[in-house]
C-alpha cells in the first residue's frame, strides 16, 4: 500500500506521548531497534513497518519494544505483576456502576452515546438538563488505548466532583471517560481500525469512534456560553506535564490563560509540579480542534502511562487518583 509522504514535527525522545517524525526508509532498520514503528497509510491507519525502501520518505509514530510486548499476552495479569494496574475496559463499566447514585443525587446521568467498531458502549457523564450558562469543564480518557494511568486520574477526579457538593453546584461537567476502549482491551495505540483516534477530529464529526464523541458534544458547545477548561487526559513515556498551545497560535492573553491553570495545578500535583511543553500539534487532535474551532481553553494532560509497582519516588494508583483530586482543586481556585 502506498504510503503518505507528509510532514510531521520532531519531538525530544523524552518527553511525549508518541514520537511522531517523518523518515526516510534507510532509517528503519536502526528505528526498530529500539521501537515498534507504525506508518501511516493514505486511508489514515496505522500500520507496523516491517520492510522500506531506503529512499521513500515514511509518516511514523514510533512505539517503545517494552510497552508493545505486553498486547499479546492475553490478560494482563503479567503486565500487573510489574506496573501499576493496568485499566481496562470492564474495570471502567463497573467503576461508573457504583456511581450512578451518586451521580444522580446530584442531578447527573451515565449515557451510552455510541458504539465502538467492536461493540463496546462509548459513555458519557454529564447533566440530566444542561445548565448553558454554567461554568462547564469538558473532560476526555484514552484517546489512545494503552495509556491506562489516565483513567484512575478520571476516577480520582470524578469521585472529588460528586463528593465536593459546593464543586459540583458551582462547575457542571462533561465527560467521555474512554474513547478508545478497543484500543485500552487490546493494550494498543490505535483503534480497530489501526487509526490514532486523537488524529480523527475535525470541524466536521471526524472519523469512527470520534463521529460518535464529537457529534454528541457538538451541540453542546454551541449551547454552552462558560466552558472554563477542556482537558484531554493522556499518558506519556517518562514524565508528567501539560501540552499547551505555542505563545504565537492564539496570542498572549490565551497563552497566560493556560499558564496560569498549569501553574496552579502544579501547587498541588508534584508529580504534574508546573512542568509544560509547547506543541501546537496536529490540526486533528482533540485540544487543537477545540481551540481552534470551539475557542476553548483545551489542555493535554500527560502522565506516566507505565509506572512500575517497585519505583523509588513512591508512586502508587493511590497517588495517581490523588492528581485526579488536585485538577478539581485547581479549577475550584482559578474559576
């Protein structure tokens, strides 16, 4: 299959959530070394590049040997044994069951809001009746499905709404908890459709679970008129931070308004602790369409998606549901 000669920005090895970069085919052979490497083809999947020609220019997205080990193993009971529980999908189903009550004695409901290409229900997490004039939060999980740390985030917040009453009479919240459950069951970046679902998004509905997503939220936000922060929780290789737009893509006034949310977060998140990188990304992601189209206050939030049970800085899922509780914190402040 033909594949797509494009651009795409070089970021630092260190500190991603994908290493996205464009190569020539002589560079593979060193590449998967070190990587599982995944070229995108023109209908837009990702799919693993095991031969190029020397000379052809290739889009990639490079995936580490050590996390990509661990997709086919079956359950992840090995995976358990060395990091942090590994969330999955069932465990997600059966965390928002035990909230439905709580859920609703605040005036909230659990909707399915689509399928996944495998069948899995697409949630959501919002008002019985949208308030328009509400301060409004918009929250994402697992855009991409191996990046697991982010949905015991989404529980420790989630469980600091509902618990927080004055929170929750004063901030209203829209949530998607998992976008990407094939991909979280499959320990994969991808969907069933080998597509990078925070590469789907667009003016329009996007593509497979995003059409879903996106054309729930749609007339939502153009209906709410105080969207104070949209966060996009993600997972990345070695270190927590916040991805935010560049000083020059929508000017001082919003790079300041992003600031200072990361500044403030950072008072209460150590391990988060005010650390940032500038990307203005790809036009299909979820934060960039959000500011771009929407004009919110789009954040990505990166935490360590692999974190071994036996680490000398103490992190625990105890610690992670613990940054889950600083974001609320955070906004309660800045809002």
């Amino acid at each position: 299959m033909k594949l797509l000669i494009a651009f795409f920005l070089s970021f630092s090895l260190h500190a991603v959530c994908v290493h996205e970069k464009t190569i020539l085919g002589a560079q593979l052979p060193k590449l998967q070394k070190q990587y599982d490497v995944y070229a995108q083809t023109e209908e837009g999947s990702f799919k693993k590049l095991t031969k190029a020609i020397s000379i052809q220019r290739y889009n990639v997205q490079l995936l580490p040997k050590s996390e990509k080990s661990f997709e086919k193993s079956g359950p992840f009971d090995r995976y358990n044994r060395k990091y942090v529980e590994y969330y999955t999908y069932p465990r997600m189903v059966k965390y928002l069951d035990t909230k439905r009550e709580g859920l609703d004695a605040i005036g909230y409901q659990i909707q399915t809001v689509g399928k996944s290409l495998k069948g899995r229900n697409l949630f959501y997490v919002g008002p019985k009746t949208l308030d328009p004039t509400k301060k409004t939060i918009v929250m994402f999980g697992r855009h991409h499905g191996d990046e697991g740390t982010a949905n015991w985030i989404i529980e420790g917040f989630l469980n600091q709404y509902i618990n927080d009453k004055s929170f929750s009479d004063e901030f209203q919240l829209v949530l998607y908890p998992m976008v990407n459950p094939d991909g979280a069951m499959k320990k994969s970046r991808y969907n069933a459709n080998g597509r990078d679902l925070n590469r789907s998004w667009d003016k329009e509905l996007g593509e497979d679970e995003i059409v879903s997503i996106h054309g729930h939220l749609a007339p939502m936000l153009k209906k709410l008129s105080k969207v104070v922060i949209a966060l996009d929780m993600h997972g990345s290789f070695e270190e927590d931070f916040i991805y935010r737009v560049k000083r020059s893509y929508k000017g001082e006034d919003f790079y300041n308004l992003q600031q200072k949310f990361i500044d403030e977060l950072g008072i209460y998140d150590s391990w988060q602790n005010g650390n940032f990188h500038l990307s203005n990304g790809h036009p299909k992601m979820a934060r960039l369409v959000l500011v771009t189209h929407y004009n919110l206050h789009a954040l990505t939030h990166e935490t360590i998606r692999n974190i071994r049970l036996k680490n000398r800085r103490g992190r625990t899922k105890q610690s992670l549901i613990e940054q889950g509780e600083a974001v609320v914190t955070a906004i309660s402040n800045l809002y």
